[in-house]
C-alpha cells in the first residue's frame, strides 16, 4: 500500500534557494570546462572511500550552471549509464530543456568516477569486437570464450586496475556528497535519469539530510537481482518490438514497405543472420567499397535500441524495409551507430561522452553475479538463458550477453539487494514511459508504491526518459515542483504521446516514380536527410559519407546552413545523382533547401529543385530525358 502524502505545507519547498550555487562555490577554483559554457572545478577525493589512505586520491571534476535569475535551488544532475559523462552531455541537455530552467535553477553536473577525460573507462577495440561478435547458445564455449577475451582484452586495454576495484554507485555517491559538503552542505534537488535513478535513490537514502527534493526518469528497481533486472526489460523489450512491428502494419505507408508484415520480414533477416553473418558490399568515403559482415549482435542491438524512442522504431523499421528489398547497407549503419563502431575502420570509436567499460566496472560491482567461480558463474547464466529463450524469441541476448561478461570481470557486487526506497519527508516525483524498453514502467511503479511522498507521472507511449522532450506534460508538472515547491494535483498523472514517429517510406520502390523528375529530385531530399551517417554529423567539420550503392556525399558547413556536393552518388541501383544542395536553417526551424543535380543511369536530366519549408511549397526546373522538366499537371 501507498504511503499517506504529508500536508502540503510540509512537502512544498521555499520558493527561493537558501543559498545560491554562486555564492556556495565562490570558494572554490572554478575554470572555463572543456568545449562548454558551464564553469568547472574539480575535488580530490580517496580511491578508496573505506581506507584511510591519504597519498591514493583521485581528481572528480564537476560542472556548474549557475541560474541567470535568483536561484530558486540547487539541483544536482546524474546522468544515465552508467558511463555517461555529465559533463560531456551538460550543455546539449541544458539546451534542450525549457530556457526556465537555467533562468531559475542552479544546475551541477558530474564526471562520475570511471568516466571522463581523466580517468575514463574506455575499450573501443574490445568492446567493438564483443558487441557484434555472433553469439549462439547452441555453442556456449564460444560465447565463454568471447565475453572472456573481452574482459581480458578490454581491462588490459584500460590499464587501470587501481580505479576498477573502486568505481560503484556508492563510491560516486561518496564523492558528489564531498562535493555538497565543500559547497556548506546546502540542501539540494536530485534528479537522476536512467542508471542516475539508481544513484539517486541510494543517495537519498544514505545522506536524507541532503536532500530538499527527489526526481527520478526512466527508473530502476533497486530490489531486483541482475537476474531479475535482466529479465524484467527483456521482457518488456520483447513486448515492444511486437507491437512496434504492429504499428508499421497498421500504418498505410510503413505497410506498403512490408507486403508480408514487418514481423516476417525480422524474423526472415535474423534467421538468415543467425545461420551465419551476411556479407555486406559497405560504401566508404572514398568512393570504395569494402566487404563487411551483418551480424545476429548488430542486428539485435539494431532492434533493441529502436525501442528507446519513437523516432528510433521509425527509422529502425525504414533501414529493415531497405534490407527486405536486398539493401543492407542502412542497417549495418545503424548497427555501426549503435555499437560506437566507426563505419571507414570498423575500429570503435572513443566518444567524450560514454565510457562502455565504465559501463561494465560500474554493473559488474554494483550487482552480484552469483556463488562460484567465474566460469561456474557465466555457466549458469547460459544455463538460464537457455530456460528463457522461448520468452524472448527477437532479443535474447539482451538478457545474457552482459551478464556473462560481468561473471567474468575481475570485480563482483554485494550478494543482497538494497531495501525498497522508501522515500522521505520530502517530494519524490516519479518518471516513466510505458514504451521504455530498458527501464520499463513496472520498475517506476514498484518505486512509486513504496516511497512516502511519491507522485507519479507516466507517459503512455513515452519513451525511455521523459522530462526535457517538450511535452507540457511533464515540463510543466516538473517546472512548477522545481521553481515554486508545487506538489502534483494528484498522485498519479497520465501524459500522452505517439508511440511511433512518422514512417518514411522508401524512395522510388515504382518505376513510374523514376520517370517522373519531381519524384526524382524529392526521392533526393529524402534519401539526403535519411542518410544515417550523415545524421551524426557535427555539421562543423567537412565529411564525407558513402551513398548506399556506390558514390559519395559531401557535407560542409555553410554561410547558413550546410552545403553538399554529390559524386556519382547512388541511393538507388540505377540512378546516380551528381551535382550540389544548399540547405539554410533558419531561427523557426523551418529554411529551405537547394537541390542542382545531374542525373544519370536509367533517366537523364539536370534538374534545379527548391523545397520553402516556411510555406511547404516546391519548384522544379530543368531538363529531364532530353525535355523540359515541368512539376506535374493535373488532367483534371
């Protein structure tokens, strides 16, 4: 049973903060952080928070937005994980997020230990090896085998063994505490997303004097065993990937991409992975090709991570509809994508912001892996997910491949589990999609019932974290909690949103479409902005990318906005596009965009096409086939 909420009166905070995070760090060393806006200091902290070793310390650097307005408190921000970096995310995150919100709170960050530029956990090469190695548990040597020379190649890739014994949530508790206290110990707001809901919970629950408010995204279960977690959001992954293939047939235009149903064409790919990894002709930038493999690792983490957001099922189901057609080269893109894979070397990619080993050191030492020895331990682990497999027919590596490699890492967590939250005399605010596939809802609702003055807000069709996504519902609800200590209006609330973005469909899939040049040069535009490695640009730096069937795009930044130029660039087998594109972004989100291309293959032409996405209005001029190309009349 729900705990009784407290009188209004007691639960509110006072409207402005007690003490402003500028006057509280005016002592310490603050510095401009590296490639943000925020202002940074770092704390020396132990190594080892249980020892009374004073000459083994490590430097924890925090990052610090201070409010424009008077401060109305102090909010402490843990991101997701674990092996994100807070402050690597700090200013896209701010950014995102209503302006109030910088107007109003004081913001701090954290590089949590094991993540960073200074003592970052990051084994790109072996982690690219293991994430999209084959793994059958017909053959369970070979997967021991693997996620062994993962951790044996990955720790020895980190050269860290003095940090990897000392990287658990309770050790970076530990160090965000030091920091609360060298401010004066004000008491502060935590908001944890992810794996920070996890931290926040346990923080709040050691140090409640801390503590003024609690706000949890995209929530853990503290009580579940790694079996039991593992169990939990496979379960419901599983769940989410059927119904996401449900969505595509009930829509006209995904459905007209999968005349058999969006389930069959999966289930036909993945059995055809799972006999063995698919040869793939990949595009590099040089105008190349190189011979790559598809494989059952990156086509599950393909579906697996679809499920985090609407936009990701619709562009997942658009790279398995190219693949049903013969064209792999999407999905092995978004597999690359994925698994931090760099598509020219296939060697992983260092990324400022997530370290995967600290992923691993941070799970493997937060969670028990079980009695015996290492191999005894992965052992039984395939031995249940051999019991399993008929529940989770689409993602079962989602439940043992982690797993296994925690068995293995050098470092075990605690053998029990923490007590429920229990909340406290303050708000605790409770956030969660019901399409989360890797925090999913029940977890937010084992939370909610357990903690004294706990709200919920739950988002049907929510994605995996909810706050910050420009949904009135929950900003406002969090907004006026953070700003004026206003309690929910009730004790649970239901916000709404679609769970699929708009599908794409594929371009000129008809014959009568490749005669006609405006359907040409919209094809164009739309393969230029579905183009998966050209999403990921930084739109700072020259890049080139290469177009699915041979050919190139470049991109650069322009006057303003971005410039392209196409080089034979083949988006379908008989068609190659030349020529350059301009494309203006303006304030309100709308511009324009220029397309002069030569084309050439099964249709000639030069063609000049201009998209106003201020009123949506198109022209077209040029030639096609030898004639004028005219936009289409209607006969009637």
């Amino acid at each position: 049973m729900r705990h009784a909420v407290l009188a209004l009166g007691l639960l509110a905070g006072p409207a402005f903060a007690e003490i402003s995070l500028q006057d509280a760090a005016s002592g310490l060393d603050l510095f401009p952080c590296d490639g943000g806006s925020l202002s940074c200091t770092t704390l020396t902290v132990p190594l080892d928070h249980s020892a009374n070793d004073p000459s083994n310390t490590l430097e924890i650097t925090f990052a610090l937005s201070f409010a424009t307005n008077e401060s109305r408190g102090i909010l402490f921000y843990f991101v997701g994980g674990p092996g994100g970096s807070g402050l690597a995310s700090a200013d896209s995150y701010l950014s995102s997020f209503d302006p109030s919100l910088v107007e109003n709170m004081d913001i701090v960050f954290v590089d949590q230990r094991g993540t960073g530029p200074i003592h970052g956990l990051s084994c790109p090469a072996a982690q690219a090896r293991f994430d999209t190695a084959p793994a059958s548990l017909d053959d369970p040597d070979a997967i021991l085998a693997m996620a062994q020379a993962y951790v044996t190649d990955c720790t020895a890739e980190l050269d860290a063994d003095a940090l990897l014994a000392h990287v658990s949530t309770d050790a970076a508790i530990r160090d965000s505490e030091l920091f609360r206290q060298s401010l004066g110990a004000p008491k502060v707001w935590l908001y944890g997303e992810s794996y920070g809901t996890q931290l926040v919970q346990a923080y709040a629950t050691q140090v409640p004097g801390a503590v003024r408010g609690v706000i949890l995204d995209g929530v853990v279960d503290l009580t579940l065993s790694a079996e039991g977690f593992y169990r939990r959001y496979t379960l419901a992954a599983e769940a989410l990937l059927a119904e996401t293939f449900t969505l595509c047939d009930a829509l006209p235009a995904c459905a007209q991409d999968f005349p058999g149903g969006a389930a069959a064409a999966y289930d036909d790919l993945a059995a055809r992975v799972a006999q063995a990894p698919v040869p793939v002709p990949y595009p590099l930038a040089d105008g190349t090709k190189a011979s790559r493999l598809l494989t059952t690792g990156l086509l599950e983490a393909n579906a697996f991570y679809a499920l985090y957001s609407p936009e990701g099922r619709a562009e997942f189901l658009r790279t398995l509809a190219a693949a049903r057609q013969g064209n792999l080269v999407p999905i092995l893109q978004l597999g690359y994508v994925n698994t931090y894979i760099d598509p020219e070397t296939e060697i992983g990619i260092e990324d400022a912001g997530w370290y995967g080993a600290a992923y691993y050191a941070i799970t493997c030492t937060d969670y028990d892996s079980g009695e015996g020895l290492p191999e005894t331990r992965a052992r039984r682990i395939l031995d249940e997910a051999r019991a399993f497999a008929p529940q989770a027919p689409r993602l079962l590596r989602a439940y043992y491949m982690e797993r296994v490699a925690c068995a293995l890492w050098p470092h075990q967590g605690q053998s029990t589990r923490p007590a429920p939250y229990a909340g406290g005399d303050w708000p605790t605010l409770v956030l969660n999609g019901d399409h989360d596939p890797i925090t999913p809802i029940s977890m937010a609702y084992s939370v909610l019932d357990n903690a004294a003055n706990a709200y919920g807000v739950f988002m049907r069709g929510g994605p995996h974290v909810i706050w910050g996504r420009g949904f009135a519902c929950p900003d406002t609800i969090v907004q006026a909690l953070l700003y004026d200590g206003t309690l929910p209006a009730a004790q649970e609330q239901l916000c709404e949103q679609d769970a699929m973005s708009p599908y794409q469909p594929l371009t000129l899939t008809d014959p009568a479409q490749m005669a006609e040049p405006l359907s040409v040069a919209r094809a164009v535009e739309t393969e230029l902005t579905s183009l998966i490695p050209l999403a990921g640009w930084d739109g700072q730096h020259p890049a080139t990318y290469g177009c699915p069937f041979g050919g190139t795009v470049f991109a650069q930044p322009g006057e303003e906005g971005s410039d392209y130029r196409f080089d034979a660039c083949s988006f379908w087998p008989k068609l190659a596009v030349d020529g350059r594109g301009t494309e203006v972004s303006t304030e309100d989100g709308t511009g324009w965009l220029t397309l002069d291309l030569g084309i050439s293959g099964a249709q000639t032409g030069q063609l000049t096409y201009h998209n106003n996405r201020a009123d949506e209005a198109v022209s077209l001029s040029g030639t096609w086939n030898g004639q004028p190309a005219n936009l289409p009349r209607s006969p009637l």
